[in-house]
C-alpha cells in the first residue's frame, strides 16, 4: 500500500470576517458584475449587428470586450458565491480552472508550473502586444491616406480615444502583474 493523499479542495482568503462585509462585498461585486456583463455585452451585440462597425477599430473594442467578460467571470462569481455563504472551498478543479485561465490566483507553489504559465503568458502577451501595433499602424497608414485634412482629423479623432482606452488597459495590467507581491 502506497502512501499517498489526494487533495480534494482548497481554501481562499477571505476579504472580510464578518458577515455583513461579506454580504456588503456580495451585493458591491454583484453590481459591479452586472455592469460589466451588461456594458460589454451591450458592446459585443452592437458590433456583431451593426455591419457599418466592422472596421478595425470595432474589432478592437469587440476583443477588449470579451477578454474583459472572460476576465472577470473566471474568479467574481467564485468570490461572490463564497461571500453569501460564508465558505471559503474552491474545489481542486475549480482552482485548477481559475489558474489556467486567470495569470495572479495559483493553486500550489510549484515552480515549473509557475514558469511554464510565465513563459506562456510572456509569449500570449508579446503576441497580443505585436497584433495591436501591427493593426494600428495600419489603421494610421491607412488614415494618413485619406485625401482631406477634415477627413484625416475625423479619423484620428476616432482612434485616439481607443488607442487610450487600450493603453489604459494594457498599462493597468502590466502594473498589476508585474508589481511585486510585498
């Protein structure tokens, strides 16, 4: 017989002892849940139906869009759920799933998966990062062709506030992923 144990759940951090903080955080994350549910998916259903919103520009803000759905909806209800009912259980599979598919929750202190989830997020993250610039200097390039100076301001004036909803979102990110943990 060999010695072995299998580890069926684990336990999360709380952000609250008490329970009316747990219950202020549910109903504060459900809100904010539903904001985002409702604010992009409101964003995905108006450029998948609106053929003139096919451009570059829409294709962006669809794909910031669902990354910020897939985000937000990999840990908020698990925390949302775990504050109703006072537990703090996750189940190995669960975990496991959050892990893979969000790069600040991990389930062990293993090294190689560490690195091997780095390694993939590096990659992931250039990749995403080169796509972008190579599709925005397309968009310039094809602006920068436009015969008038009025049509040229027009289009210019619609990308920058997307170009600075981008760099908002990447710098967030990098911010919150790469600050130290102390």
């Amino acid at each position: 017989m060999s010695n072995s144990s299998s580890i069926t759940q684990f336990l999360l951090l709380p952000f609250a002892d008490t329970r009316e903080l747990q219950l202020l955080h549910f109903w504060l994350f459900l809100g904010i849940y539903l904001a985002a549910l409702l604010g992009n998916g409101l964003i995905i259903t108006t450029i998948a139906c609106d053929q003139h919103l096919h451009t570059p520009m829409y294709f962006f803000l669809l794909n910031l869009s669902l990354l910020d759905l897939g985000c937000i909806s990999t840990i908020v209800p698990k925390s949302m759920a775990n504050s109703l009912w006072d537990t703090r259980a996750i189940s190995y599979m669960g975990c496991v799933a959050q892990f893979f598919l969000f790069l600040i929750l991990s389930c062990s202190h293993s090294y190689h998966r560490e690195a091997g989830l780095l390694a993939l997020s590096a990659f992931l993250f250039w990749g995403c990062f080169v796509f972008i610039v190579l599709s925005y200097m397309q968009i310039f390039r094809a602006v920068l062709r436009i015969p008038s100076e009025q049509g040229r301001h027009k289009a210019f004036s619609t990308c920058l506030p997307h170009l600075t909803v981008v760099s908002l979102f990447v710098s967030t990110g990098t911010f919150t992923y790469l600050k130290t943990s102390s």
